[in-house]
C-alpha cells in the first residue's frame, strides 16, 4: 500500500529531495534512499546500516549517534560533526576524510578505516582494537579510555591527552611519543 502510495504521489514528494535537516533520530535501516540530496544535517542519532548509498555528500553535522555498522558509505563527503559515539565496525569507510570530531566514542575494531585524516577530538573512549589504522595522525584528545590492544597503530600521531585508562597490550606501538597525559591507569 506504501508503495503505490508513494509511485501515485511522486511528483508531491520530490520537494523533500532538497531537505537541509533532520529533527529527529534517524534510521536508514532497509531503506531505498539511494542519495541524501542536500541534507547538511541531522539532530539526533542515524543508523546508516542497510542504506545502499556510498557517499554522504553535503552531510555536515550529526547531533547524536551515528552508526555505520554493516553500512556502504565509503565516503563520508563534507561530515565534519558526529556529537554522540561513532561505530565504524564492519563498515566500508577506509578514511575519515573531512571529519573532525566524534563527541562521544569512536568504535574503529574490524573496520577498514586507515586513515583518520583531519580527526583531532574524541569524547568519549577509542577503541583501536582488531583495526587498520596505523597512525593517528592529527587526533589530539581522547578523553576517555583508549584501547590499542591488539592493533596495527603504529603512531600515535599528535596525540596529547588519553583522559582515562590507556591499554598498549601486544599493540605494534614503540613510542609515546607527544603522549603528555594518561588520565588513568596505564597497561603496557
């Protein structure tokens, strides 16, 4: 019914291909949407799994979660916010390109993600673990637990602060390098 609702009314819902934000939680889950259009963003969480797109295009801003578990995003176009945590698990994404912060936790284990570009800031936890990513490059702050356990990061970059427990077991690091603070306990 859905469906020949939408074919019979096509031409009334081509104005929301221009939508510029997104109020409320979203989730793309099984979805047909193959481009986001002109959305530059998003107030809440958004679950990107199922959604048969590869690139985010003119998305700036995610103001909650962003989940992109399972997902075909390759490109995350112009992101340059996600304000809640950030799942990367089995995701597609091989860098994070224009991204800058991830407010909350940053998931990164069995993720293809090589290359954190232009990351400085993380809010909550890191998790490196079972990873591709070899260096951390710009990423200044982490603020919660960092977790290098079993990874392949070799450089921890620009990295100044770890604000809680920091664990390096059977990790690939051999120097801390700008590392200044371990909020919390350190497992070497």
């Amino acid at each position: 019914l859905l469906k020949s609702i939408i074919t019979q009314h096509s031409d009334w819902l081509k104005p929301f291909c221009s939508i510029r934000y997104s109020i409320t939680a979203t989730d793309f889950n099984l979805s047909k949407i193959t481009n986001l259009g002109s959305l530059q963003e998003i107030g809440q969480n958004v679950i990107f799994s199922g959604l048969p797109i590869e690139r985010l295009d003119n998305l700036q801003y995610i103001g909650g979660n962003a989940d992109f578990l399972y997902s075909q995003i390759k490109d995350l176009g112009s992101l340059k916010t996600i304000k809640g945590n950030a799942i990367f698990t089995r995701s597609q994404i091989e860098n994070l390109g224009n991204l800058q912060v991830i407010g909350g936790s940053a998931v990164f284990n069995h993720s293809k993600i090589e290359n954190l570009c232009n990351l400085g800031y993380i809010g909550g936890n890191a998790i490196f673990s079972s990873s591709e990513v070899k260096s951390l490059g710009k990423l200044k702050r982490i603020l919660g637990e960092a977790e290098f356990d079993y990874s392949n990061v070799e450089d921890l970059g620009n990295l100044q602060t770890i604000g809680g427990n920091a664990t390096f077991m059977d990790s690939r690091i051999k120097s801390l390098a700008k590392l200044q603070t371990i909020g919390g306990y350190a497992e070497f």
